[in-house]
C-alpha cells in the first residue's frame, strides 16, 4: 500500500498542499508546531477516520475556515482507491462526511480500505496507562484487520449504553429486559473475547520475536490478555467465552443493581505488558518502555500485513527521540524495507541513519524537500 498523493485543504495549519510521496522511508523535519504531527493525522484520518488526538473534530479545522478536506490517491494490491474526508463546522461542534472512490460511504463502508499503523508520543502510556487505552489499541487494530470485528464491538457498545441507562433508570429495573440485555451482551461479547484473544496471542509472538532482535532475548517481553471476566484454564473457545460470560454477567447482577453500572464484560477488559514475567509499567525505565511500545507497533504492522495481505502505511510521529545513536540506527534499519513510512523528527538524523530515507523539511505548513540528501 502507498500513498500516490496527499491533498490537504484548510487542515490544521495547512491552508493547502499537495504532495506526492515516494515510497520508501519520508523522513520530515522541522520545528515544533510546523506541521509534521499534521501531516501523519491527516493520513491516519483517512485510514482510521479518526484523528489520533483531537479532543474536538472542529479542531482539525483551520481557524477562520468553515470546512477541512483531506484527500489522497492510494495505491492498494486491488488498485487505486481515492479517499476523502470533509469536516464542517456545525456550531460548536464539526461533522464529517467520507468518500471513497467519488461516492459518499458510511463509516463502516469507509473503515478498512486504507490500512495504517501509527505511533504517537502519547502511545507510550501503553504500558502503564489505564485499561482504556490498551482496549482502544486493540480495538483499532483489530477493526482495521477485520470489518466484523468492528460490527461486534459497535453493536455490544450499544448494548451496554443501553444496560447502563435501564440500570439507572429512576423508575426501577425491569429484570426482563435487563436478562435480554445480558443474553445479547454474552452473544457478542463472547466473539469480542475470543477475537482479542487469539490477536493478543499472535500479538506477542511477533512482539516478543522482534524485542529480542532488538535488545537480545532476555529479558523476555511479552503480552498477556486479562479479559473480563477471566476464562477458566485460558480457554477461548467460543463455547468456553459464552459459557464463562454468560456466568459472569449472572453473578454480578447483585452488584450491578447496587452500582449502577455494568461490570462484567469486554468493556472491562485488560492487556498486560510484562518483562521478565514483571508488570512493564510498575518496574521497567522510561528506555524500556518506549522499546516494548515500538515492539509492539512493529509486530501490529505485521499483523495488519498479514490480514489485508499487503503492508500497510506506518506512521511514526517523533519515534527517535530518546533513542541514543545506536538505537536510532537499529530501529531505523528494520523499517528500511517497509513499502511506505513516514517519520517526523525535529532534526535529521545523521547520514548512517538516514540510510536510504528521502527527506523533507516542513516549515509553517509547507513541504519541501531538505537540503540532507538522500544517502541510499
């Protein structure tokens, strides 16, 4: 998968651009608040159809402006695909609309046809940030690789929002309609344990595989599932995940009636970063964490590939610093033969580094092509 061309209009600090990437490895540099993270969120936009920061859609348009565009030519193993996305300002608030091929599609139409792994500083509180954070990981991930996945988890949100309601409903519960929420919520929230399951799996494997070719097989790094509720002897069979939820959901319903809230179900799930078989985030430096992240990134790339099989776009914002000059080097060698990559940094790396990497500078929402020549 590579991106062909990039239109941006009224995006972020980008009034317009339009740029024609090559493939290989885009190193761009330049200046805080120039626009190089908005460069990456435009293209992870249109792979995800989310922005991977924006607290407020209305905030990926340029001040002063009423709409944003972003739009790109992406050439994919089934032939070019154009995609967009507009952002209206609608009051307060903004509203996208997405096209895919010249026709409007929904959202769920338009998840999936570009593929894109990312990397952002904020990624690194992975390891020792709260649950929601690594459940949004997986569930980015696995949507990207699979549509349905997608389908199960809107539809068993929505269950829960609606369980949530009844359970604070001031008029009391009614037990009917709560037992059919949990008939629907174990049907589906079993395919979403399952499905974690079996990802987290493949998800350490390749981790780990790629930790080691980093740092050297020990300490070991891994990844461990801690779904909710826990399936007995870590069977995550469809029956044994049915049967384990449908237990679950029973036994907290005291507890439920007290609290309010559902509290048993994916929607409480966990993944652990361990290394040494210790909790990453409690024992491991700041160097070591951001090493697992990376690992993790690579080895979700490769997962990616496999399920859509072809590689996809990979987004790294700021992925060399506090790498020391040997790290740097190393990292940016196992990235040398992906088909598309695109790197920010504030300053270039020296030439070894760089390899074979095109480079740009960015300067005030303009893309130019750096004096640091391509070495490769």
């Amino acid at each position: 998968m590579r991106v062909q061309s990039l239109d941006l209009a009224n995006f972020r600090n980008y009034a317009a651009l339009h740029f024609s990437p090559p493939g290989g490895v885009c190193v761009f540099i330049g200046d805080n608040a120039q626009g190089k993270s908005n460069l990456l969120e435009a293209l992870s936009l249109l792979a995800t159809g989310k922005s991977f920061r924006a607290a407020r859609e209305s905030d990926l348009i340029r001040a002063g402006t009423p709409l944003a565009r972003v739009a790109a030519r992406v050439g994919t193993k089934n032939g070019d695909v154009t995609a967009s996305c507009l952002i209206t300002r609608v009051g307060e608030g903004a509203r996208k609309r997405f096209v895919r091929n010249g026709r409007t599609v929904a959202y769920a139409q338009f998840l999936g046809g570009i593929a894109a792994v990312t990397f952002m500083p904020s990624d690194l509180a992975l390891v020792s940030g709260p649950p929601a954070l690594r459940r949004r990981f997986l569930n980015a991930a696995l949507s990207q690789a699979d549509r349905t996945y997608y389908r199960d988890h809107a539809a068993y949100t929505k269950i829960v929002v609606q369980k949530n309601a009844l359970l604070k409903a001031a008029s009391g519960v009614e037990r009917a309609l709560l037992s059919t929420y949990n008939q629907q919520l174990a049907a589906v929230g079993s395919q979403l344990l399952c499905a974690r399951a079996r990802y987290v799996q493949r998800l350490s494997l390749s981790a780990a595989e790629v930790h080691a070719r980093w740092v050297g097989a020990t300490p070991g790094f891994s990844i461990r599932y801690a779904p909710s509720p826990a399936l007995p002897a870590g069977d995550a069979s469809p029956g044994a995940a049915l049967a384990a939820l449908e237990r679950a959901l029973e036994a907290a319903l005291p507890a439920e009636l007290v609290r309010k809230s559902a509290l048993v179900g994916p929607h409480r799930d966990d993944v652990e970063f361990l290394l040494a078989g210790e909790p990453l985030g409690r024992f491991g430096s700041q160097g070591q964490q951001r090493t697992a992240v990376l690992a993790v990134k690579s080895a979700e790339y490769a997962l990616l590939a496999a399920a859509s099989g072809e590689p996809p776009l990979l987004l790294l914002d700021d992925v060399l610093s506090e790498l020391d000059a040997t790290r740097q080097r190393t990292f940016m060698s196992s990235i040398a033969d992906c088909e598309q990559v695109f790197v920010t940094a504030t300053e270039a790396p020296d030439a070894p580094t760089l390899g074979g990497a095109h480079v740009y500078e960015i300067v005030d929402g303009r893309v130019e092509a750096s004096a640091h020549a391509k070495t490769g």
